[in-house]
C-alpha cells in the first residue's frame, strides 16, 4: 500500500494556468487539488515556490536494452528520467537486436515495469531496422505500442514508407522518422557549412534532413497518416512542417534541447560529446528551431538521450559514435534557453502533455482528482552546475559538462510514489 | 616561450613562422656541415606516432630530431597494439608513461591532435604531421620556405599563389592557406567546385574554375595530388578530363608567368596533375621542397623543446 503524499505550497500548473495549491495523492492518483490542505498521514512534500505539474514525456530515450547495457539499462536510464522530472520515456527500438517483434516488445517491457518511469515501447517499421521489409507492427500494436520509428535511420526507399504509412493506418498508431537522407548525408560526421569546411571534417548538409521531411509531407498528404518527425533541426525542416499543419496535414514534431542550445561552432575542438545525428547546426537554425517552439510549429521538446561509453567517445571525431546524454539537462535548458520562467504552462506543454497527446497517452493537460499521479515539481530558481561524474546515466557523455543552468527538478512522483524527492532518486 | 603545440599554422602565428623560418636558416647550414649534428636537444625524447602511413615525413622528422641530439621512438601502428584494439588515448598515456616531450602525430582522422594534446601532461609538445583533411603545418612552413628562397623576390608578400586540384581533402591546401596569407601572399584556389571545400566563407582567397586564366599571372603554381578514388565519389568524371581542365601540361607550363616556380607537395602523380616533363623544368622546386623539409622540422622542434631544455 502506497502512503499517502502531500505536495504542499506549490503553485499547482496545467493549460489552465496556475494556481496556488496543495496536492493530495491517494492509492498513486490524486486525490486532492485545494490549497492549504490538511493531511495528518501523508507524506509532506515541501513545494515552496516551485510549480507542480504533470509528469514529463520523453519522446526520444535510447536505453540501450537489450544489447548495449555497458551503455544504460533501463534501471539507470529512467533513474536519469526521473530525476529530469520524466515520469514517462518512450524506448527507442534501435537496441541489439532490434524492437522489431512482440518477443523484443514483451522483453522491454517486462524490463520496464520495475524501472522508475513509465516505460513506452518504440517498435521498429521495418524488419532489423534494414529498411527492406515491413515488422510485424499489427503484432507490436496488440501489446500497447504506439509509434513506429526505425530511429537512428531514415526509411530510404519512398514505395516502402508509402507502405508503412498505408498499413499503419487502421492500428491507430504513429510512424515517426529520424529523416536523413543516407546517399546525401554519407560520410558526414558534423554539419556542412563553414566550420566543417575549416575543420576538415566531412559534413552533411541540412538538405540531407530537408529532402526526406519534404517526401514525408508528401507521403502524409497522399497517405492520410500521421507522421511524427523526430529531432528537426533545421530552419528548413521547421518552415515545410509549418506550411504543412497550416494545409491540415496530420504532421507532429520534436526538437532536442540540444539543437537549440548548442551550434557547429562547438565542434571546433574537436571533441565527440558534440557530434550528434542530426549534427549540431548553425546560429540561425537553432533560432529558427526556438522560434518553432515558441510558436507551436515544433510539437515538443525531446531529449534522444544517447548514452555511449567513455571509451567510444575518446575515438576520432569522424570514428566516435554520434549522440549525446539529455534526460537529466532537458528541463533546466528548456526553461533557460526558451526564457520560460514566466511562462510555466508553455515549459509543461513542451515537455509534458505535447508529446503524451502525440504517444497516445491518456490526457494529461487537466491536473484533475482521480487521474494518475505521474507528477513533476520543478524549482524554476536554483542554481547547478552540470558534473558528468553525478549523473545518474550509466554513460557520461554529457555536452554540458561544467555549464551552469537554473532550474531543477525537486520531486518526481510516480503512480504515487516519490520516485524523486530533492533532487534524489529514492531508489 | 609562447607556444606548446604545433597542431595549426593559426597557433603559431604569423610572428611564430617568422621565427621558425628564421631558425630554417641556421639548420640549413648545420645540415650542411660535415657532421650534421648539434647538441640543442639532447635529453629530449620525440615520439613519431603514425597512425597513417607515411615514411617521407616520418623520416623527414626523426632525421631531424636526431640532428638536434633528441632521442627518437618511433610507434609503428602496424606492429602495435593498436591493432589489437587499444585506444587512442590508452596508447598515448602509455607512451607518455616513457617520459616524453614531444609527440609528432600523423593521423587519418582530423582533430586527433587536438585530442591528445588535450590528454597528455602539460609541457608534451603535440606537432601535426598531418590531419584527415585538416592541416599539415609542417608542410606548409616547409612551403613557404621554398618560395623564400626559390621565388626571386625572396619573400611571400605580395606573390600571386595558386592551388590547383583537390582543395576539400587536402590539409596541405589548409595549412598553405593560412600560412602563405600570413605572410602577404594572394592565394587562388583553383579547382571544380566538386574539389572544393562546401563553404569558404572566411578563408582569404580568390577562387577560380578556370587554370588557363589564372596562369600567366602567377609567381607560385601549387599543384596538389590527385586521388584515383575521386572518380568513384563523382566528383570528377575522368582523370583524363581532369588532367584537361586542370592538369599542369606541358602547354600550360609554357604560358606561365615569368619567374613562376612550380611547386608539389608529393607524391606526384606524374601524367595526371603534372605531365612529367614539367615535374623535371628547372623552374619545378619540388625536390628543394622535400630538401627544406628536414631543416624545417629541426626549426619547429627547436622552437617548440628548445625553451624547456634552457628552462630546465
């Protein structure tokens, strides 16, 4: 039996706005939302001068199970979520072997249930993620899973992803796509443009992640299926899906905080905790990324939180493996880098009930008696310095090592239990 | 003394080349000697860590060192354990472990220079012999060298400089261009846009798809070399009609401009980027290139160790 929790003095934030308020939690819901509560059984969880909201959704997490688990498992991986205020990670399915079958499905899930967020399975559109023939997705489906990517990689050949969308339709569920094109992006190993150029790294260019965003609108327009566009990062990218939710296209996208914190200009030293795919790109394509999630053109704030070992990104920049950690910085940047201080229904937008409307997940927009108590308290004021030693990932290839940010989550409380509790996991 | 790495020709600086072709000098005429030899760096231990093959810079280096009485090793990653899966950084920290001052690192990856100087103790010297398609400083010092003393006007300021071919992968055209600019040359790249870096937003050139227009007006004529695998990357047709647009033929060679030397960093693809009997024309200074190489080296190891010997 779950103890009772109060999260007392909070300003209490949802679509309606906020509002100062206590909140009961009972048998992992909530069962109170009034200020200046009295709950002489409960647990106190001191919110003062924080917001209490509803727990984040991670759209884009890497936890590395099975297969890569020197990397993350899924314990570390959603202690790493919990403590960025994440009561929910989508797993991606680009795992060893593939999420490409209900037996993978169960093992990730089983995996799951014991982990300190909310595990969602990711199955892959095709079968080993090869790009060649279609994965049993009506099979996946039947066991809760709710979006499609072969992440990692683009679906290259235009008559499958046609298929895929086309199949895909009446399992009510999403395809999302990691959009590259691989002849065009081949080699690249950062963005191409003036840095690379002087580097003398080989780069890709934007029009490598333009051109298949540009086929998917397409395959949208002739399909009628959704289609979710992970980590955009390109002015390019941002202009064509606003031009398509404006013509009534069933398109939703993320963007990562990194692609828009952080630009080409940082690999300069040469250093691989900055090569990521899609590469980190210019000034004015990360400003076009703020803009489109200031203006609602971006969806959601995602982390593709990538955790490689410490050996693999001492490899040469071209030779290391792209990706960067994400799950424990997410919020903190978001709400710095966004300005979002005075907006806290736009930060809990971004990171919480967007991408659980885009997963499928029940509403959580409505902070209300009776849903489930997946909740998160961010102290938007305090201050931290990030130290790749504390995190809480197996990994440690974080690009933020020694970067101040403010902003942090307090508490996270899972089905009513408080996973995190002043900025600790509890387990 | 100002500088630890030679990983760039920008770290060393225009003041930097000045003095490193200054010291060029004097290792010219201790080279010259009967016994080529002097003690300015005895005690000192320089590494070659050559991670790509390439005997000509490799001996170029180490004849060097041991003209300056360093000690040399030499990590052969052929024979290592590298092959056996070690890491970068592992079999840098166990050469360092030996009690080193300098490492010279050759790798086929650019930046990896960077990233050892970033893991070695602080006073190991870290100097580029060549990285991916970055910079080969040595190279370009060497270069510019030449020109001073090849080029009747004894100095870069103010000559015209081509270079002619395979800009985009080539760390030679990298290091030519800051280091020739630096020290006043007008740099032309000439090249198809496909040979070119994607963006040269920055760099102090003049670009031009077109040798014949450039060749009557040049005092340097820099050829680079190009690679058969080129063609399967689309990024030529043929050899033949790269040789046609922008081979250094025997015609061409003759409407150069008077006093124009002819320049190659090696290894020549004879008949493709320049017909052999250009590669052989007295105004060709390609052998004073690999000739000036050594003492160069000797300059730059001096440079770099010779302040800590004193220090010490």
């Amino acid at each position: 039996m779950l103890e009772e929790l109060l999260l007392r003095g909070g300003i209490v934030v949802d679509r309606d706005g906020t509002r100062a308020a206590d909140v009961l939690v009972r048998d992992g819901a909530v069962a109170a939302i009034e200020p200046d509560m009295s709950a002489p059984n409960a647990r106190i969880l001191e919110c003062d001068g924080c917001w209490i909201g509803p727990g984040f959704v991670d759209l884009h997490s890497h936890l590395r199970q099975p297969g890569q688990e020197e990397a993350e498992t899924i314990e570390t991986g959603s202690r790493a979520g919990a403590l960025g205020g994440y009561t929910t990670l989508l797993a991606m399915p680009n795992t060893t072997p593939a999420i490409d079958s209900a037996a993978v499905v169960r093992e990730v899930q089983a995996l799951g249930a014991s982990a300190l967020c909310a595990i969602e399975v990711a199955g892959a559109i095709t079968v080993g993620r090869q790009g060649d023939r279609l994965a049993p997705m009506a099979e996946m489906a039947a066991l809760g899973v709710r979006l499609f990517t072969d992440d990692g990689s683009g679906i290259q050949d235009n008559r499958l992803m046609r298929r895929a969308l086309e199949y895909a339709g009446p399992l009510g569920v999403t395809l999302a796509q990691h959009c590259e094109d691989e002849a065009l992006a081949a080699g690249g190993s950062m963005h191409e443009g003036e840095v690379s150029s002087r580097l003398g790294i080989p780069g890709q260019p934007a029009e490598a992640e333009e051109l298949m965003v540009m086929r998917d609108i397409a395959l949208a327009r002739l399909t009628g299926s959704p289609v979710h566009f992970q980590h955009l990062s390109t002015a390019g990218s941002v202009a064509m899906v606003r031009a398509a939710k404006a013509a009534g296209l069933p398109i939703t996208c993320e963007a990562t905080t990194h692609h828009f914190t952080l630009t080409d200009a940082c690999c300069e030293g040469y250093d691989p905790h900055f090569k990521v795919n899609p590469p980190l790109r210019p000034a004015d394509d990360v400003a076009a990324v703020k803009k489109g999630l200031q203006d609602g053109t971006i969806d959601a704030v995602a982390t593709d939180h990538a955790p490689h070992t410490p050996d693999t990104k001492e490899l040469p920049f071209d030779q290391a493996p792209p990706g960067m950690l994400g799950l424990e910085t997410a919020m903190a940047l978001t709400l710095g880098e966004l300005d979002l201080v005075g907006d806290p229904v736009k930060l809990f937008a971004l990171l919480s009930w967007n991408p659980a409307a885009i997963l499928g997940l029940p509403r959580r927009d409505r902070l209300g008696v009776g849903m489930r108590a997946d909740l998160c308290v961010v102290d938007p004021t305090v201050g931290w310095i990030v130290d790749p030693r504390k995190l809480a990932s197996r990994s440690r290839n974080t690009p933020y090592a020694g970067r101040r940010l403010t902003g942090r989550v307090r508490h996270t409380v899972l089905r009513g239990e408080p996973v995190v509790v002043d900025a600790a996991a509890t387990r | 003394m100002s500088t630890t790495h030679l990983r760039s020709i920008a770290e060393l600086g225009r003041e930097g080349i000045v003095e490193v072709l200054r010291v060029t000098d004097s290792m010219v005429e201790v080279s010259g000697r009967e016994i080529p030899k002097v003690p300015a760096l005895r005690g000192r231990t320089v590494v070659s860590l050559f991670y790509e093959d390439s005997t000509r810079t490799r001996l170029s280096f180490e004849t060097a060192a041991k003209r300056l009485s360093a000690d040399t090793m030499t990590f052969s990653v052929g024979s290592s354990s590298v092959k056996k899966g070690e890491s970068l950084r592992d079999t840098v920290l166990t050469i360092e472990a030996m009690g080193i001052d300098a490492v010279v690192v050759r790798h086929s990856s650019s930046g990896v220079p960077w990233q050892l100087s970033q893991w070695l103790r602080p006073g190991v010297s870290v100097i580029n012999a060549g990285d991916g398609w970055h910079e080969h400083p040595t190279q370009a010092l060497l270069d510019a060298y030449t020109i001073s003393k090849e080029h009747k006007a004894g100095t870069l300021e103010g000559l015209r400089v081509a270079i002619v071919g395979d800009i985009k992968h080539s760390r030679v055209a990298r290091s030519d261009v800051a280091c020739f600019t630096m020290l006043g040359a007008e740099v032309t790249l000439v090249a198809p846009p496909t040979l070119l870096p994607p963006s040269l937003e920055g760099w102090p050139v003049r670009v031009s798809h077109d040798l014949d227009e450039v060749l009557h007006d040049l005092d340097v004529c820099y050829l680079l070399r190009m690679q058969n695998e080129r063609m399967s990357e689309a990024l030529v047709p043929s050899m033949r009609e790269y040789t046609s647009l922008y081979g250094l033929t025997a015609r061409r060679a003759d409407r150069l401009g008077e006093g124009c030397i002819v320049m190659h960093p090696g290894p020549m693809n004879r008949g493709v980027e320049i017909a052999p009997e250009v590669a052989d024309l007295p105004n060709a200074v390609i052998t004073q290139q690999v000739a000036n190489g050594v003492a160069v080296r000797m300059a730059v190891l001096f440079h770099l160790l010779a302040g800590e010997v004193a220090d010490a």
